[in-house]
C-alpha cells in the first residue's frame, strides 16, 4: 500500500491512498470494509464510490483523501506512483 501526499502540489485531494488485491472479490472486499471501519470508526462515509462492478479499479472519495483499489494487474497498467512521482510518499506493507 502507498500513500502519496498531494497536499502541497494538486488541489485534486490531500491524500491519495493506491493499493491492490490478489482479485476482484478481494479487491472489493478490501473496499467494502474500508467504508465500514470508517463509517463505525470515524463516522465519514465516501462522497462516491466508482468501479465497484468489476472491480478491476475501486476509488472511494472521501474528499480530503482517494482510495483506489486495484487488481495486481491492473494497478501496474495504470501505475498512478509513477504519474505523482513529486508527492512525498509513504510505503505500508500489510501482510
């Protein structure tokens, strides 16, 4: 999991959090248990959610950060760090 800080150089969002699962059935559930820890933890939902058919990309916008949740494949096809490579960045492994 990345997250990248464009607080400083977009006005897009303040964070934007990219990670993947192992497939789409885990890609969405990834997705929907982010919505709900946030919602019973924090009490903040999305203000919209795309992808959510398919799932092979998920974004969850919560305004102030994006939550894009990839199959493996498709987040190297797409390779968001590499288009945000001025944010400062910040690497989780969750294992």
């Amino acid at each position: 999991m990345v997250v990248l800080k464009l607080k400083d150089i977009s006005n897009i969002t303040d964070y934007m959090v990219i990670c993947h699962g192992n497939s789409t059935r885990q890609s969405s559930a990834i997705s929907d248990e982010i919505q709900r820890k946030l919602r019973k933890d924090f009490k903040i939902k999305p203000f919209g959610v795309e992808g959510k058919t398919g799932s092979e990309w998920i974004l969850v916008d919560y305004v102030d950060f994006i939550i894009h949740l990839f199959t493996e494949e498709t987040r190297q096809k797409y390779a968001l760090e590499k288009l945000w490579m001025d944010a400062k960045r910040y690497n989780f492994y969750i294992g």
